[in-house]
C-alpha cells in the first residue's frame, strides 16, 4: 500500500527544520534585537505555518484519496 507518511517525509523534515529557524529568529530578536530583526523573525514564522498548512492540506488530501479507494 501506499505510503503517505514516508512520501512527504522530506516535506514534513523540512517544514519542522523552518519552524526551529524560525523560533529561534524570534527568541534572539526578543533577546533585545531590533525591530526589523523581529518583524523579520515573525514573517519567517508566518512563511513556516503557511508551509505546513499547506503540508497538511496535501496530506489530508492523500489520506482522502486513499480513503475513496478503499472503499471501491
């Protein structure tokens, strides 16, 4: 069968791998950065949810997929 975990393996490493960057921008920018380096650390997390969403949205719609087959 199909494995839907293992073909967006990279996608979802990649998508945790940004969340880490992104959370460690923001902690250092709240560290006493300047402004711009905080928007800058918040826009990178807004890009890292926006990609997971993403992510996720494909993944629902393999497992739909799947679902569908099954039951014909």
């Amino acid at each position: 069968m199909f494995d839907v975990a293992r073909s967006l393996g990279n996608g979802f490493a990649e998508a945790d791998r940004h969340l880490r960057d992104a959370q460690r921008a923001v902690a250092q920018a709240d560290a006493g950065g300047e402004r711009r380096n905080a928007d800058a650390a918040m826009a990178a997390v807004a890009c890292s949810v926006i990609f997971t969403e993403a992510l996720l949205g494909a993944t629902r719609a393999r497992l739909q997929e799947i679902q569908t087959a099954a039951k014909g």
